[in-house]
C-alpha cells in the first residue's frame, strides 16, 4: 500500500513538473513571437521612415529645378534695351537683373566647381568625339541646341543620333532657339515665345529626348524684357564666365594658346561655354579637363545651380 501510494505521488510530481516544462516553454514561445511581431513592426516602421525621406529628397530634388514665374499684368515698364555680354564677363553690374529672372552666369562660387556646357548651332563633326572625351572622363555637360541642329544632319547621318546618345550619357539639352537671332529683338511675347518653344518641341519629338528648362541667348544678348519672359515660360537663362573665340570654323584659334587662355581665367563656380563646332575645342578637351581636375576642380551639371 506504502509503496502503491509513493508511486502515485512521484507520478503527480513528475506530472506537474512536465505542466511546469510545458508552460514555460509555451511563455518562452509566446514572448519570442511578441518579440518577434514587434521587431517586423519596427522594421515595417524604419523602412516606411526610409521611403518617406527619400520620397522627400526625391521631391526636393525635383522642386529645385523648378520655379514660380513672375508674371506682370503690365510690362511697359520693363526696358527693351539690348545688353552684350563679354567674352570673360563680370555680371556685377546686372547682377540684380539676373538674380531677378532666373540668369546665371556662375554656379556655386565658394567652391572650386565648373558647370561645362556647349553651343550646337549646327553639327560640323566634332560633337561625337566631344562625347567621347567626356564619356572617358566621367563629365556631364550641357549642350545647347538649335532647332536647325536638332531637325538637321552631317554627312546624311541625323543629328538625332546625337541628341539620343547626349541624353543617354545623362548630359542635359539646353534651348539655343530657333533662328539664333538676339531675343532683345522679338518685342512681341508670341513671336519671343516661338523661338524657345519651338526648339523644345523638335527636341521632345525625338524619341528617348526631352529638353531641360535652360535657355542659352544667342550672343548672350538680353534686355530685361527677353529675360522676364523667358522666365515666364519656365525656363533659366544661362549665360557664361568664360568662354574664348572659337565659333568662327574658318579661323580657329591656337589650340595650345587657348588653353592656356581657359586655365588663366578659370574661377570658382563658373559656367564655361564651348561651341562644339570647333575642332580647336575638340582637340584640346580631353588635355583640359584633365588640367581643371589636377588643379582641384570638379564638375557639376546645371541641374546643381543653387536656386
């Protein structure tokens, strides 16, 4: 009977301690599933957090290229009177003109940048090889195009090649207009507006190509009225810190000379302009680049202007 009666006792006990074992095993497993849930939750959480702030950098970014237009309901009061720009210019003097309607003439100053772009008024076969320096030295640029450059071709083959591999290669393509006539000139809004818009969509009909908000003036010529009402149709004029006489094709200057003449006037934040018919420029880019970057200075594309 004793021995009846401790049986029965050890098998309770081991009983309850297999419920002890049992439960807390099954707590155990309860908490790791709670610690589980809440680690799923904050990683759902951080990654929420992660695609908001890139949606927010995403969105910064593009609200940076863009701008709110003045628009006037009266312009009598803006002056038509025609501004050359020099070569190696110093816009201080229409600083305020400039700041007003979206000129540039530097980018960031306070750091050793160069905003490197191009003239296309028409294609004379450089443009491919000024692609393939830049390509080889990993430098955006932008090239400003005219509606000629963009409709015409070289040698039978379609300059539309060439505005499909600049876009490709992430360059962008500036607005250069139509007749490459001085804007002071167009006083009539439409007729002023034509000569953008109409670049803008040639361009955009080329398939894998759409043309950037950059406006370069022929000549650089402008009269407050040319730059309020290239503003006004959302576009940026860009004009020039630097640039040499390159665009006559029948007389190009010395290669070595003119690249002397770029390093001596190179400064911090400047927009440089090249025209890319000029087999001058051609030859020495690939030297010239590789000089501007021993010297410390890197390269931004205009969608880096600061606003």
């Amino acid at each position: 009977m004793i021995k009846k009666n401790l049986a029965l006792c050890m098998a309770l006990v081991l009983f309850f301690s297999g419920c002890g074992a049992v439960n807390k095993n099954a707590s155990k497993n309860t908490e790791n599933k709670n610690e589980t849930t809440m680690n799923d939750k904050n990683n759902n959480s951080t990654n929420k957090n992660s695609e908001n702030k890139q949606k927010e950098i995403d969105k910064s970014e593009t609200e940076g290229k863009a701008f709110t237009p003045l628009v006037l309901s009266d312009t009598s009061s803006l002056s038509t009177k025609a501004i050359s720009w020099s070569w190696m210019y110093s816009p201080r003097d229409n600083a305020s003109l400039l700041s007003k309607y979206k000129g540039y003439a530097f980018g960031d100053t306070s750091k050793k940048v160069i905003y490197l772009t191009f003239d296309e008024g028409y294609e004379n076969g450089y443009t491919s090889s000024i692609l393939d320096t830049l390509k080889k030295n990993n430098v955006h640029a932008a090239f400003f195009v005219t509606k000629p450059f963009a409709t015409g071709s070289f040698k039978g083959v379609p300059n539309a090649s060439l505005l499909k591999r600049m876009k490709a290669e992430g360059h962008i393509i500036g607005n250069h207009s139509v007749h490459h006539k001085s804007m002071p000139t167009f006083k009539n809004e439409k007729a002023f507006d034509d000569e953008i818009t109409g670049v803008e969509s040639a361009v955009n009909s080329i398939p894998g190509c759409k043309m950037s908000k950059y406006f370069r003036p022929p000549e650089g010529t402008f009269s407050e009225l040319s730059l309020y009402y290239t503003q006004k149709i959302g576009y940026k004029s860009i004009f020039f810190a630097l640039a040499h006489q390159d665009y006559d094709v029948n007389k190009q200057p010395d290669p070595e000379k003119s690249k002397a003449l770029l390093l001596k006037n190179t400064r911090n934040g400047m927009i440089c302009l090249l025209h890319a018919m000029s087999k001058t420029n051609a030859g020495i880019l690939d030297s010239l680049i590789k000089e501007w970057k021993s010297k410390g200075y890197e390269f931004k594309t205009l969608d880096e202007l600061p606003n």
